[in-house]
C-alpha cells in the first residue's frame, strides 16, 4: 500500500511538471477601439444610486481588466439622447453619439430591479433592508455602425440595507453604499464582465 501510494504520487508530480499555463486573450479585447465611451447605467423599477454605483464598479472592472484604452465617462444617457435628437438608444443614436463624443465604441447598461421584499432592518445601518433580485445587462455598440459588438448579462438576489420605498417605488440612496448593497453590485459586475479578463489555461 506503502508503495502505490508512492507510486500516484510521483505520477502526480510528474503530470505537473509536464505542463504550462497559457494566458489566454480576453474574449472582448479593447486596445483595438483607443478610445471608448461609458454611458451611465440606467435603472428600471427602482430609483437612487444602484445605477451610478454600477457604472463606477464597471468602469474600475474595465481598467483592472485591460490597459492601454481611454475610457471617457459619456454621462447620463437621457442627456446624450436629448443632445442628438433620439428619443431611445437605437443605432441611429449609436452613430450620433459616436460622432459627438469622438469615440469608436460605447459601453451601455441597464438594471432591472425585481422580486423586492422589504423587512425590517436591525443592522448596522438603519431603516428598511429587503431581499432583491437584479438583473444586469451591459452591451459593447460600435459608433460607425450603431450595431452591438458585445452584451453580457448577469442576475443576483441578495439582502440589502439603506432601503427605502417612496410612493411604490425602491430607492436605493444609502449613505454609504458600499456598505449597504455594494457586495451585490460587486457580484453583478464580475459576472458580466468576465469577456474583458484574460484567462489561463493548462497544457
């Protein structure tokens, strides 16, 4: 018994040694596009400051992944549609935008908040918490052609503080929202951003 497992253990060795790890490329590299733009995220379902926390994130989530790219922060997007005469982000807008803003590409996303169940609060920050699922979509969109070059999306439920419901509506506006829902758009924004990492793998 001794000697096999001797034996599988030197083969084991062996088998590791035999190998190399291999840096894969990113699925969506951005070095090619020099200078993209960030349109702040929107928001459905719910009001506050989940948005603008999750374009931050996203943006952090781009530099960390790649280097070598200008990211210009476009603004809201409401904004940027009124500015060229669009009444919704379709590709005519794209090109629009694109053309305004001198960048080559875009990032844009969305929030949807859903399933919130409000309770009480005896955590460190006070009022409401809730349970709440959010789905997040983030497209890449080219400014020549209005078309998207990438999307990505990604659903977590989680239990968040600094909650509150005004007139029907979730408002996200915590005093310190890292503490309160931070890890949940954290969780959002690594799921949907994993084209932009490189990988490696084991030959």
């Amino acid at each position: 018994m001794r000697r096999l497992v001797m034996l599988l253990s030197y083969l084991l060795v062996v088998a590791g040694c035999g190998g190399s790890t291999v840096m894969l490329p990113p699925r969506l590299a951005l070095t090619p596009y020099q200078r993209v733009g960030l349109i702040s995220f929107t928001t459905e379902n719910a009001r506050g400051a989940l948005a603008s926390v999750a374009t931050d994130r996203f943006r952090d989530g781009i530099f960390a992944a790649q280097s070598g790219l200008e990211v210009l922060e476009l603004g809201n997007q409401d904004t940027l549609l009124a500015a060229v005469g669009r009444s919704r982000l379709d590709p005519d807008a794209v090109r629009a935008i694109g053309a305004r803003e001198k960048v080559t590409a875009m990032f844009a996303g969305n929030l949807v908040v859903s399933n919130v169940k409000p309770r009480a609060n005896l955590g460190p920050i006070p009022g409401l918490a809730a349970n709440v699922t959010v789905t997040l979509t983030v497209r890449f969109l080219a400014a020549e052609s209005g078309g998207t070059i990438w999307s990505s999306g990604a659903e977590a439920t989680e239990t968040i503080a600094g909650f509150a419901i005004v007139g029907g509506t979730p408002v996200f506006g915590a005093e310190h929202p890292s503490e309160a829902y931070g890890h949940l758009i954290d969780v959002l924004v690594r799921q949907v951003s994993r084209d932009l990492h490189p990988t490696y793998e084991r030959r």
